[in-house]
C-alpha cells in the first residue's frame, strides 16, 4: 500500500488541509494543522483526548467553519457550511455516535437520501425488494451479522449499527471516508471485521483518515500517521518508519516525530 513519495509529489491531494485554526473560547482547538492525503492512504490521525482530533474531521465534514486556513477536494478550494453539502461532495463520515434514524429500518438507513424508484405503468414506486437485496449483499460480503435487516435501526446494539454504518459508507464510496473512532462500540470479532473493511475500501482507492485511540489497531491499517497534541502537529510520517512505543510516545508528548 505504500506510495513512494516521489510519485505522489506528481499525483494531485484528494484532500488538502493547509494552515487550519480553529478556537473556541479560550480554547485553540487547532492551531496551524496542515496534512494532504493521497488516493489509496490510510491516515491515522492520533492523539489524546482533547488533541483536536474530531474538531479536525468536524471542519472538513462540514460541521464546524474553521477561523482560518483552507481545504482542498481534488484541488479546489471547499468550505462547506453542512455535513449534507459535504456529503453531497463526497466526503462520508462515520462517527462514533453517527445520526441514524432510528425508527427506520436497516436497509432504510442504507438508502436514505438515495432510494431508488422503479416505474411500472408510469407509476414511480420505491424498489424495496432492490433495497432489501443490495443491503443484505452489502453486509454479506463485508462480514456483518445482524438480527435482520427489516429490523429498526434502534433495536442494534452501538457495534451494530456502527457496522450497519461502515457498511453504507462501502457501498456508497464518495471521494475520501473520514472514520471517527468506528471502533469504540466494537468488541473484539466486530472490530476485525471493521478493519478488514477498512482495507477493502482502501483496495478500491478510497482514501480514508482514521482516528481511534487503539494504537495496535491503526497500525494494522494505516500507512501514514499525524499526531495532534493540544491542536498542534507533533509528528506525521510513515507507519512503517515508526513503532507503537515511537507513537505513544509522541501522542503523550514525551517526543516529536516528523518526517
Ligand atoms: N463545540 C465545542 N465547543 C467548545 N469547545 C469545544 C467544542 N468542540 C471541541 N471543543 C474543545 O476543543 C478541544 C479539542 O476537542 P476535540 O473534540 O477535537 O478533541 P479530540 O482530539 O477529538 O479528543 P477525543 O479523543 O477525546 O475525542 C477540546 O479542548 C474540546 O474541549
Ligand atoms: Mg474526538
């Protein structure tokens, strides 16, 4: 998976963040954050809590305006003002709580926003055999066990519906796939299956930056890394040049990594 860097100075950014500031209060949640991420990349983007992290993803989603600096989709300059106009752009996001619908049901969450129609005798009706069809393909062959999909999204438990949500964020693609801590109401078989996802959606070229606080588990997917302490840049390069104890280390602050 890894990119020689030369040939990646050639290739164009999917996604540039350059010189980003963002304070709320008294508090700098960023401060100056800059990082570029290629097709095909698996960016860890690691840090305590508090770091920066989520404030981060938030102003590239479209969430939150940050106070300055620029981000780049493709090389154009995007400012989204919503998570739906970021999303309409290409930008998929799971976060740890993700908004679903709760009283639809799974392969209704699957669509939302994308349902397709079918039209018989000039009548446009929704396809909910292809709905039940697809979803369950989907989740089949990403390896998820649930209940039903018929079910409402409610009744999952947190893994669930956070696989149910990787799921979608698979079928649907987009341009880059920003991953909020998608582990954190996994247990142990759900979240191999969550990083075996993540590889298969980075094998078709989605670049994804992936933030968890589980240093084992990012190593086992990601290419490269930054590390943000208190809104700051401490350290970024290749996974394969560092070790966990090198990345701990820098997340605690007690080094500075950078390539
Ligand atoms: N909406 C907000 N209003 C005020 N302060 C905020 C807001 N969002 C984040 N902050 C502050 O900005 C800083 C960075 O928060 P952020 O959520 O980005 O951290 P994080 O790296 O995601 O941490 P964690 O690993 O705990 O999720 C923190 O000090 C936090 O309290
Ligand atoms: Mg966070």
């Amino acid at each position: 998976m890894a990119v020689h860097l030369r040939e990646q100075e050639a290739e164009e950014p999917v996604l540039e963040v350059r010189n980003v500031s963002k304070r709320f209060g008294h508090v700098q949640a960023l401060d100056d954050v800059s990082l570029k991420v290629y097709r095909g990349d698996i960016v860890g983007l690691l840090g305590d809590n508090g770091a920066g992290k989520s404030t981060l993803i938030k102003i590239i989603a479209g969430n939150h305006q940050c106070d300055e600096g620029q981000v780049f989709l493709e090389g154009k300059r995007v400012n989204f003002s919503s998570p739906a106009e970021a999303r309409a752009a290409g930008i998929e996001t799971v976060y740890q709580q993700s908004p679903v619908c709760t009283n639809a049901t799974v392969y209704e969450n699957f669509f939302i926003g994308r349902e397709p129609v079918k039209s018989f005798l000039g009548v446009k009706t929704l396809d909910v055999p292809k709905m039940r069809d697809d979803t369950r393909k989907i989740l089949d062959d990403i390896g998820v066990s649930m209940p039903s999909i018929d079910v409402e999204m409610g009744i999952l438990s947190g893994g669930q519906r956070q696989a149910a949500l990787l799921g979608r964020f698979l079928h649907w693609g987009g341009k880059i796939a920003l991953l909020d801590e998608p582990f954190a109401a996994l247990g142990v078989a759900e979240s191999r299956n969550a990083l075996k996802m993540v590889r298969e959606v980075s094998k078709k070229g989605l670049p994804i930056i992936l933030i968890t606080h589980n240093i084992e588990y990012a190593l086992q997917v990601i290419n490269k890394f930054v590390i943000l302490r208190h809104g700051n840049v401490v350290g970024s390069g290749k996974a394969q040049d560092v070790t966990m104890q090198d990345l701990v280390a820098t997340i605690t602050g007690a080094i500075h990594l950078n390539d």
